[in-house]
C-alpha cells in the first residue's frame, strides 16, 4: 500500500545563527530564553579552544552545566544511560561538536522532551537538523525518531577551520537530495507513494543555493550550513527521509556494512550521488561541476574505494530497507555501474582493485 503522507502540523528550530563568532554567544542565546540549568554533550577530543570556549560563554552568563559529557560513542544504551542519568533540574541539552556527539544530544533531548540546541563544529552532514538520529545498536547504524532542535548555532569561522574532508562529507550529502527527490518521484510513478511538493522544493531550493556558490570560503560555508538545515526540515515537513535520502544512501549504508574501512559517509553518498545521476539521467554534470568546483574528486582520489566492495554494496543496497523504492528497485543497474567505475575518467581514479 503506498504510503500516506501525515499533516503538516511540525515545529522548526526558532533560533538560527549562521554567522562568524556564534559559538561564543551560545550562553547569551541560553540566557534569553531562561535555560539556567543545561546538559552539554560535547564530541570526544574536541580540538582546544572550542570547548573551553563554550564553558566560558556559558560562565559569562551565569549558566553552569548540570552536566558535561564527552561523547565517545553513539551507541543507543549508552544515549538512553546519558538519559536516564540526567539530572532534574535540566532545561535544555546542548550537543557541541560532530556526528555522534549531536546525535546522541539529539536523542537524550527527544528522550527527555527538552529543548535541543545543535552547535555543530564542521558541517559534514544534514543532522546538524534533522529528525532522525544516526545511533547503533550492537555495532549496526540504526536511524531513530527524534526532535528538531529548537536553536542551531553555526560558527562559520569554526566550520571553516574545520578540517576540509569534513565540509566535502557535507557537499557530497547535500547532492544526494538530486537523486533523492528523483526516487521519490520513480516510487510515485511505480508504486503511487505520495509525493510532498513543497518538501521536494525546499530541498531543491537548497542544493541551487548552494551551486549558486560552490566555495569553502565564509560564504560557500554559510550557504552550505543553510542547505543542510533546510533538507532536515523539509524530511521533518513530509514525515518522511525521502526528499534527503535514497539509493545514494542505501549504497552507503551497504558499505557501512560491508566495506574493510568505511569511509566518511558524505564521501560515500556523493560518489554513490554522481553514479546513480547517470542512471537517472538527471543532473550528473552539476554535480561533477561542484566536485570540480570544492575539491570533491581530489579528496576521494587520495584515498580511493575499493571497487568489489562497491560493487557487492549495489548488490545488496535494495534489501538495506524494505518498500523503499528507488532506481535500485527498478532493474538491474550492477552492469553499468560496474562499467561506469571502469570507464567514467572522473569515477576511475576514485576506485582501486
């Protein structure tokens, strides 16, 4: 039975500053909304100064930490343990940092049904705001239901300094809203899965943005960092990953599984993007222009994929989530990509025997 879309009835995040210096205000922007009491989850190993810096953002404004986590791994028991142990008297979670860190916020925020604020420090992919959370569950990636943040603070200046294979991560998960959103409409024509216009608009709004300028300069990142948080609330308006996700993202989820060393997830769904845009005949030369463009292809050049395991990972991507039909479910597409990753010139320094 196709899939019914839900009323549009959502919350998005109220605060949102993407500007230079917002990660030394986060205590100011606590402070106006009367958050006194917070849990701060912060990624492991977080590079000196950033967390010292949100410490005495928050001090400069009376705001002393209930709790301060590192977060070493986003595993599920140890989210619902941060949980359980947090203390009552929390008005808000704040995640600072990477992926884990922010998910696992995400979800102790979800779990409490508190305010979320998401302080993202590199922009690598679009759960800076999202409502899933990416956790395991003994050692298998599970996407889990969770809240919109209620504030997100982007300190371009930090992204920036981020290392750069971080923000390309990010460029290549914000292409895949191409062939996302053409999946979504191969699934209407085939299976009459509904399709929710204005989320496919907001997302298309976004990669355009972007493309308008592809740079890793204060703008490029300021435009990137608003892409990626416009694609969560469009997946958080439909009820719904699709306009965000799809084959791109279960070839990436089959390497996750599959692969010696899995790679940056947005390096994986970008590649994964360019290969599947070709078999849609859908928008391949925009994204081998911003490729160009950022840098994308030298990076992954520099440390190529494996081509069997790419190869086995299309082979088992359409059984990583059931009734989910995308360009995967339509035909068999392992020949030609078997012959794309031989013959593309942009594709063939990205792979290895």
């Amino acid at each position: 039975m196709p899939d019914q879309l839900r009323p549009t009835q959502i919350t998005v995040p109220t605060l949102v500053r993407v500007k230079p210096g917002a990660l030394d205000r986060v205590g100011l922007y606590l402070h106006r909304e009367e958050r006194r009491s917070v849990a701060v989850l912060v990624s492991h190993a977080l590079q000196s100064p950033l967390p010292e810096r949100v410490r005495a953002s928050l001090s400069a404004h009376g705001i002393e930490p209930a709790a301060w986590v590192e977060v070493r791994d986003n595993d599920i028991e140890g989210a619902a343990r941060l949980f359980a142990d947090l203390p009552a008297t929390v008005a808000a979670v704040v995640g600072v940092g990477g992926g884990k860190a922010l998910d696992v916020a995400k979800y102790v925020a979800f779990l409490g049904r508190l305010p979320y604020y998401s302080v993202p420090t590199s922009l690598s992919n679009d759960g800076v705001c999202s409502p899933q959370s990416s956790l395991t569950l003994r050692g298998k990636r599970r996407s889990l239901p969770a809240a919109l943040p209620f504030g997100v603070v982007i300190d371009t200046d930090v992204c920036l300094a981020a290392p750069r294979v971080l923000t390309l991560s990010g460029v290549g998960d914000l292409v895949a809203k191409f062939t996302a959103v053409h999946d979504w409409k191969l699934a209407f024509h085939a299976t009459g899965e509904l399709v929710h216009d204005f989320a496919v608009l907001l997302s298309d709004g976004s990669i355009h943005a972007y493309l308008s300028h592809p740079g890793l300069d204060h703008e490029g990142i300021r435009l990137l960092a608003t892409a990626l948080m416009l694609n969560g609330i469009a997946m958080e308006l439909c009820g719904s990953s699709r306009p965000a996700s799809g084959s791109e993202h279960l070839i990436s989820h089959a390497l996750d599984g599959l692969a010696a060393r899995p790679r940056l997830h947005g390096l994986q769904v970008g590649i994964a993007t360019y290969i599947l845009s070709i078999l849609q005949g859908a928008h391949p030369r925009e994204i081998a222009a911003l490729f160009e463009a950022t840098g994308f292809w030298q990076a992954v050049a520099e440390d190529p994929f494996q081509r069997a395991e790419w190869l086995a990972a299309i082979r088992a991507a359409p059984a990583v989530k059931r009734n989910y039909y995308t360009i995967l479910s339509s035909r068999d597409v392992l020949p030609e990509v078997e012959r794309l990753l031989t013959e593309d010139e942009l594709l063939k320094p990205c792979f290895r025997d």
